[in-house]
C-alpha cells in the first residue's frame, strides 16, 4: 500500500514507480476542429482531414493564483506546459482577415489584463517557449473574459459558432476565444 503524501511532487518521488518514464504533472493533450473528428473519422462518417488541430500541455492551477502572478502580464506564454503548443491547419483559415495558409506553427500569447496577443511562430520542434520574434508570422488581439468559475487545468476546445468556430482558452477565471473561419 502506498503512503498518502501531501503534493504532487512527493507523490511522483515516493508513489508508484514507473520504471520507464517519470509521470508528468502536465499531460499532453489534442483537440480537433471539428471537436468529434477522431469519432468521426473511425465511424467511417467523415473521409476529409479535419480544419486544425492542436497539441499542448495541461498545466493544472494547484491553488496558485495564475494571470498576473504565476503568469506575468506582458510576458510571453507558451499556452501550456512543456513542449511549445503547436496548432496545425489542414486547410487554409482565416482570422481577423488574415490568410493563414496551411500548415504547422506554434502558438503563444502575451497575456494582459483585459486582452491577449496570440501569436503564431514557425520555430517548430521547440520545447518551452524559445522566442526567436523574426519566426512570429501572426498576431491577433484578443478580449478576454472574467468568469465565477475557475479552471483547475488550462483547457483548449474548438466550439462552432453560427459562422465558423472559435478556439476556447480557459484557465483560472480567464476565458479567451480565438475566432478561425474556413
């Protein structure tokens, strides 16, 4: 029987071990647009490839306060944890009447206050945040939202609208919402 510890750490040096991999308090996940595309896709009910997708790290809040103190406002955030968030377009997009062509890129914003700076960077394959601002291609200003609800783990998730979709960024109290047409 394993002892009950006090955090997460703890729990990764004295619980279970994995002998091939130690586990990560920020596990990766991938959201697609349409949302349901894998189910799709397997069911036979869809033969195209989906509009985007998008790879990141769930970092979770643990208590902490996160936009403004973990977070710093006008400072560069990967959108996750770990390895850069990249989203891939397998058909060309548009936002805020910018052409974004087909293809990969990583993602990141520079949060403030009452709005975000997303950014769309061609330095693929990077772990972190490793900012080279001659690979930015993109940026959109976004307005963000205050919620009663705070998120436990940041959470991304394509949500269609009566004119495309729009890309949800929830962490905390924060909802932002990147809009693509297609």
């Amino acid at each position: 029987m394993v002892n009950k510890v006090q955090n997460d750490s703890e729990f990764i040096k004295k619980g279970p071990a994995n002998p091939y991999l130690p586990i990560d308090l920020s596990p990766a996940d991938i959201i697609y647009l349409p949302a349901d595309y894998p189910v799709l896709k397997m069911s036979g009910k869809i033969k195209t490839l989906p509009v985007a997708r998008v790879i990141y790290s769930r970092p979770h809040k643990q208590g902490r306060k996160i936009f403004g103190a973990l977070l710093k406002y006008g400072e560069p955030w990967r959108l996750g944890a770990n390895e850069a968030t990249e989203v891939e377009f397998f058909q060309p997009v548009t936002i805020q009447d910018k052409k974004i062509g087909k293809g990969r890129y990583i993602m990141y914003c520079i949060p403030q206050p009452g709005s975000w700076t997303i950014v769309l960077n061609n330095n693929i394959y990077s772990w972190g945040l490793i900012l080279d601002a001659n690979k930015d291609l993109f940026r959109f200003k976004i307005p963000v939202q205050h919620s009663d609800v705070s998120i436990e783990f940041f959470t991304m998730v394509f949500e269609k609208t009566d004119t495309a979709s729009n890309l949800i960024m929830a962490w905390d109290d924060v909802v932002a919402k990147l809009p693509l047409s297609y």
